[in-house]
C-alpha cells in the first residue's frame, strides 16, 4: 500500500483515503496518547481531536511521504495539552486500578510483570517533555533527529531530554535496589 | 549497578508491554471514526454558512430591515435579523427547486427564465431569525427562499420569497399592475466587517435613511442596491440586484413576467 498517494488524496478532500489513513495509524497514535497521558478514557479524546485537526490542516502538509511523523507530532501536542489541562504532570497515583506496595523488594518478590509496572511507574513520574522523548524513542523506535521534527526541539534538547530521563529512570531504579538489599536480612 | 543496555531493555519492553497490553477492537475503531468525521462535518458545515453568498443574505436582511419591523415577539426588543444559507443545500435543478417548498413551510411560484435573458441559476432556503440588542436570538425564525438569477449582460438577480410579511418602509417608487402593487426602492449599503465602527458621517447618513450598514464581510464594500416587491397569496416576493445598469423598469418588468405567470 503506497501510504504517499493515499496521503496526496486526502490532501485534495478525498475523505475514503483520510478513513484508510485513519484506520491504519489508528491503535499506534491511540498508544502513543496512552503512554504520554496515562489515561485511556483521555486518549481516546486526544486521538479523536488529533485525526480531526489532522484532516482539517491537510493543507499544509508539504512532504506527503512523511505524514506519519507529522500526525504523531498533532497526536503528541493534543496529548500535551490534555495533561496540562488535567494538571497530569505527576499522574503516578492514578494510574493503576491494583495497589502498590512502595516497601516490597523489587529485585526479589515481584514477577517480570509487576517490575514492568514499577518501571512504568517511573517513566511516568518524569517531567511530560522528558516522558515524551522516552515513548517515541524507545517505544516507537524513533531517532533523536525524528523525535525533534515532532516534539517542536531542537536536537540537542531532545539528546538533553533523553539523557536526563534514561538518569532519572536508572537513579531511581537503583534507589529501590538499595532500598530492598537493607530490607532483606543477611543471613 | 544496573548497567545502561540493561536499563534500556527494560524501558522498551516496559513501554510495549503497558502498549500492546491495550485492546482496540474493530467497533472501537469504528466510533472513533464516526465521531471524527462528525466533528469534521459541523465544522465544514460551519465554515460554509458564514462564508456563502453573505452579500445577498445580508441584502435579503437590509430588505427586511429597511421594509419595516415584524410582528412583535415577547422575550425582546427586535434589533435586526440574521440570515443564513448553507452551500449544501443549493439547488440546481430547476425541476427539483418545488423541493424547498417543504423546508420553507409554504408554497411559491417561481419561473426557469425570463423574457430579458435571465436564467435560472440555483436556489436555497434562507434560514433566518431575529435578534436583539446584544446580538442575541430572540426565538422567532423562519426559512425563506432565495433563487438566484444570471444574466451574460447584467449583474445577477435574487429573488427571495418569504412568508414573513413585513410592513411598508422606504418605498421610491410603485406601480399597481393588475391589482398588485410593485414597490420599488433604491438605497446606498455599506457591507462591512463584524468589528467595524462607523464613523460620525457614516452614522449620520444611516440615522437619515441615506445608508444602510450591514454586517459580516471581510472587507468594506458599497453597494447601489435595487429590489422590487410584492405580494401575491400571501406571499412576498422580492427581487434584488447589486450595482446594476439595467435600470429599474426592467426590475419592474420582471416582477409583472411573474406576477403574470403565477
């Protein structure tokens, strides 16, 4: 499927070729607006206002062939927006229907799953920009020239942003395993 | 100590774990689809009934407007009426123009062409309603109809068929012509941008009668507007043209082509 000339239609009001666009980034614009706002019932909100703005501003696509960066770029600051709005900068709290324990031994009681969760956790912790370039570079395999073009940075804050998180991320990770290593009784 | 390969492992199998562990499904698909092109629609839709045609709409407001008040209503003073066509509902067909009969609530008489050349161009409902001081709705509306003529040599003509009667205003000139009387009136309009602000001499020649303002253009534009207008079985019929050189007595022979023909 040549994705250019479906664009190139939708561009001259062709609205079968925007629903043939909408349906093929549809579930990984709908997971990139989940992963940034945390929230599902949000991101169904975010994807329906970015495909809507991304048809209406089909006009000022100049590089047909690189639609999917600039669909993500409406999808990542319709996201912004969204958590601005519902102040969700530190959603830690909120984003899990089952408990955590903060005091259990994150090396030696939790299953593969359970520490993806804790990890998750803290990916969300992080400031949204920084959170942002986390999600597209290594969730959606995207290179740090990329993620500029759609994040509205320059490269370099995009490199700031990347090594500040990954830091973060492993300062706090670390943290924990020290926590737990006191908390288990040398025997 | 937890090396960098590891930490980066981690965080992508993390973020596509939390990812791919949503379910879309085919019918989630389908109402997001369905609401986006409903957005897209009413804001199309929206675009379309400001920009389409406003000069005659607000031509078809200043005729009210200058004809004289409506019936009174309850919850407020009248200021003016808005009026409003949507570029979806345009007609084309001549044939098919006894269609807007339904939506107008009322039966009229047009003709396809007239014996000067002017020919059948479109037809729409004009959707419209009163408004108070601040620009408010004040509950009475109505849908009128508003044909469109076109002519190789002159201007284009409107003719709007309403079943709002209005009282007498300006009136230049009339003819009885079989037990109809033909109104006719000549004024200055000045169409202008919703923010604008007359100034002193503008305002003096609308409080005069010299000049009448309407809103809603993108630019100031003047205007020479003519309309001739009638009654027949309860209906009011109005013709309307812009800055024509034709003259009047060929308006008030288009209005006795109808009145003949209906």
């Amino acid at each position: 499927m040549n994705v250019e000339s479906i664009v190139k239609r939708m561009i001259n009001d062709d609205r079968e070729a925007f629903d043939i666009l909408m349906e093929l980034y549809y579930k990984k614009a709908f997971r990139i607006a989940y992963l940034i706002s945390g929230k599902y019932a949000d991101s169904e909100d975010i994807i329906q206002d970015a495909f809507t703005a991304c048809y209406l501003n089909r006009k000022k696509i100049r590089e047909p062939e690189y639609f999917e960066r600039w669909l993500y770029r409406i999808v990542t600051r319709t996201a912004w927006d969204y958590c601005k709005k519902s102040k969700r900068e530190q959603p830690v709290d909120n984003i899990f229907d089952e408990s955590i324990k903060d005091d259990r031994c994150f090396i030696d009681d939790i299953i593969k799953s359970q520490e993806n969760m804790e990890l998750y956790k803290i990916i969300m912790s992080l400031p949204i920009k920084q959170r942002t370039v986390i999600i597209l570079h290594y969730y959606n395999d995207m290179g740090t020239k990329e993620i500029a073009s759609i994040t509205g940075s320059f490269e370099g804050t995009v490199k700031s942003r990347l090594f500040a998180g990954r830091n973060s991320i492993k300062k706090e990770l670390s943290k924990r395993e020290q926590f737990c290593k006191k908390e288990v009784p040398s025997n | 100590m937890i090396k960098r390969g590891d930490i980066e492992l981690k965080i992508k199998e993390t973020l596509n774990e939390r990812a791919e562990n949503i379910s879309l499904s085919n019918e989630d698909f389908e109402v997001m689809r369905r609401k986006v092109n409903y957005s897209i629609n009413s804001f199309e839709e929206e675009k379309n009934m400001k920009k389409f045609s406003f000069k005659k709409i607000a031509v078809v407001v200043g005729a009210i407007c200058i004809l004289g008040s409506v019936t009174a209503i309850a919850s407020g003073i009248i200021a003016g009426t808005e009026a409003r066509t949507n570029i979806k509902d345009e007609i084309k067909d001549y044939e098919k123009v006894s269609k807007l009969e339904e939506k107008a609530g009322f039966g009229f008489d047009i003709i396809e062409s007239f014996d000067n050349g002017y020919k059948f161009d479109y037809a729409v409902p004009v959707y419209s309603n009163n408004i108070d001081e601040d620009g408010n709705k004040t509950g009475y509306s109505w849908v009128d109809v508003s044909v469109n003529y076109k002519n190789e040599k002159y201007s284009d003509v409107s003719l709007t068929a309403t079943k709002n009667l209005y009282e007498e205003g300006t009136i230049d000139e009339n003819e009885d012509y079989k037990g109809t009387v033909i109104n006719y009136s000549y004024n200055n309009y000045m169409f202008v941008p919703p923010t604008y602000e007359l100034t002193a001499e503008e305002q003096a020649l609308v409080d005069s009668g010299d000049l009448v303002v309407s809103y809603g253009t993108d630019e100031v534009e003047h205007k020479v507007v003519e309309n001739v207008n009638w009654v027949d079985d309860n209906v009011q019929y109005m013709l309307t043209t812009f800055d024509n050189d034709m003259g009047k007595d060929i308006l008030f022979d288009m209005a006795k082509e109808m009145i003949d023909a209906e």
